[in-house]
C-alpha cells in the first residue's frame, strides 16, 4: 500500500541546539520514483526533560495559561496591514513573549485583516472590521509572559474610543 502522507524523522543529540529532518516527498513515495530528501533544520526540537512545562502556578491555582480576549470599538487604522504586523510585535515584546511567526492576510479593497502571531508561549490574533471601526483580538499566553502588557501596543496602534477586555484562565487543574 503506497503512502499518503510525508514522512517525517527528527533526531537530536544531548549537545545540539537545532535537530536535522527528513522530509520524504509524497509524490515519490506514492510511486516507483526514486525518493527525494529534504534536510531542515528545526526551529525548535522536541522539549528536553529538563525543561519547564510552562503551566503557571498562582494565587494557588495551577492552570496553561491566561487567554484575553478584546473587542475594540471606534478604532482606526484596521486595514492597514504593515501597521498591524508592527503593532503584533510590539505586543509580542510587551508581553515578554517569544515570536515564532505572524502571518496576516489583507482582504480586497476596504476589507479587514486576519492575523496570527504564533508564540512559543501560544498566539495573538486579530480579526478587523473597518466599514464598523471593530477588531477583535485574542491572546493566549503561557509561562512567564504577560499578555495583559500587550494591550497597551493596540490600543496605541489603533487608538479605539471603547475598549472591552475578558480574561479567562485555560486549563484550570482541579
């Protein structure tokens, strides 16, 4: 039966900081091609066991992380995407988080912006609307980081007249 999907291995060694893979094209697998091979460094490999599992402990409760959500209203500027992926990492460094990636998509004329800031502590996102003057963000942060240090940079960036922020922490242990 000929596989479907890409193979994919990584090794580490004790003393490496980056893990090598090896990536097998589908296509040669799926037929009597020969294989081809990629290698790729990997940004971040597998967690070494020594190394925190990033849950927080406070107030005597232990739970993943504290997910923000807020709604601006009257804002401005929400369909500037250069600004937008400014202002995503200036929130990111508020927050004392590590940035892994952003990718944000501008729709057609007039239209909104959908973004993700990918952390290695979770995520920032944002979703606008500039015919209502609205952006929606969310920010799900672990560990150390301070996502509540973040708003200070959209509100910045933005400058909304109304501003409504909920936080819940995620993953509660009882």
């Amino acid at each position: 039966m000929a596989k479907t999907l890409p193979q994919i291995t990584a090794t580490t060694e004790a003393e490496a900081t980056t893990a090598r893979a090896e990536v097998v094209s589908v296509q040669a697998l799926a037929s009597s091609a020969p294989q081809r091979t990629q290698q790729l460094d990997l940004v971040h490999p597998s967690p070494q066991p020594e190394q925190n599992d990033y849950w927080i402990e406070r107030d005597g409760l232990t739970f993943a992380g504290i997910h923000i959500i807020i709604d601006m209203w009257d804002a401005t500027n929400l369909d500037d995407e250069p600004l937008m992926q400014r202002t995503l990492r200036q929130a990111v460094v508020d927050a004392g988080a590590t940035l892994l990636h952003i990718h944000t998509h501008k729709f057609s004329q007039g239209g909104g912006i959908s973004g993700v800031a990918v952390l290695a502590e979770s995520h920032i996102s944002v979703h606008t609307w500039p015919e209502r003057d609205f952006a929606a963000f969310d920010i799900f942060m672990c560990g150390c980081a301070e996502p509540m240090r973040a708003i200070a940079a959209l509100k910045h960036a933005f400058k909304p007249r109304h501003v409504n922020v909920v936080e819940h922490k995620r993953g509660i242990a009882v």
